[in-house]
C-alpha cells in the first residue's frame, strides 16, 4: 500500500482529483483542498463532502501542523490535481506558505514522486519557466492533454484518460483507457 498526498488547487478540472480519489482504493490516501478549490468546487458540481469521504484523511491548505508537513512521516509520492498556477509557482520556488507547498517541498527533498496537474491554457512565459523549475526539482509535470488514438466518445473517457496517466506515474495497475497498440 502506497502513502499518496493528493491536493487539490483553485483551478478547473477538480473532477481529475475526484476520479483520481476513486481509482486510488487500497492506497492510503491524504487529502488537501485549497480554500479557492472549494469555491471552484461549487461552480463545477463537485460535492467537497464525497470528495472527502473517498480520502482516507483530509486536511485544509492552512494546516501546518499536520502530520504531513514534516518529512519524519513518509509519503510515497503526491499529486497535485488540478495544479493552479499559483500552486506551480510556490513549489517550483520553494515558496512554502501553505500545506500544499510544504508538503510538495518534502517530496522533492525526500526524492520522492511529486506529480503536478496544471490545468491552464494558453501558458504564460512565467508559468513555462515554473514548471521547468519544477522539472528540474525532480516533479513530473503532466498537463491533462487529450490523445485521440482510443477514440475517446464521453466526457468520462477524457477523464479516465487524463487519470489513468497519473495511476501509470504513481505505476499503479489500471484500466481506464486502451493503452497504445499498432493493431
């Protein structure tokens, strides 16, 4: 059983952490939601209550206390799903002023996996340099960017998809999308 952060930022696209939450059973699972991810929550339909109930512990961006802040409790990797910006930003510097960024920033000195999600279009310069510094911090930065090879005809095969390339980072088994094949 993995040790898996999974915090959720104030940008669209909360929907990924939900479905990521869902195919993430068996893991033992951290939970943080940003205070605007909670607004963005609410316009995208997200019920932060399930939400919660499909972590095995929740914590809000303003916890510094948690156990999860430290590195003396080891995670085995985090994701950041939707990753805003601001997000990107603060860990790609080591700007530490919330949970989210400590906790990214104890993944990164502990060598461990650190996925972000950044859910933005079209890239400023300013966000393209931060996840280069990300990048070269040891995170692996995986825009939700669409494939058409499966053939992808709902909104849930898109989702799946998105998802199903966090869970091959994380190399956890799954089915959500048809792998590549010539054939």
């Amino acid at each position: 059983m993995m040790r898996i952060t999974l915090a959720v930022t104030g940008t669209s696209g909360i929907i990924l952490a939900e479905r990521l939450l869902e195919n993430l059973n068996g893991q033992d699972t951290y939970l943080i939601v940003s205070d605007t991810a909670k607004k963005i929550a609410r316009y995208e339909g997200i019920n932060l209550s399930e939400l919660k109930k499909l972590a095995k512990h929740f914590y809000t961006e303003n916890e510094l206390d948690a156990d999860i802040a430290s590195s003396s409790n080891p995670i085995d990797a985090m994701v950041v799903i939707p990753c805003s910006m601001k997000t990107l930003s603060a860990i790609a510097n080591g700007f530490c002023n919330n949970l989210i960024s400590r906790a990214a920033e104890n993944i990164l000195k502990m060598g461990k996996k650190l996925i972000l999600v950044p859910r933005d279009t079209p890239l400023s310069l300013a966000s393209i340099e931060n996840m280069r510094k990300a990048k070269i911090s040891g995170a692996v930065i995986l825009p939700p960017n669409m494939a058409y090879y499966y053939k992808p005809e709902t909104l849930e095969d898109v989702t799946n998809f998105f998802v199903g390339k966090v869970l091959d980072v994380l190399d956890l088994e799954h089915d959500l999308y048809k792998k590549w094949s010539r054939e």
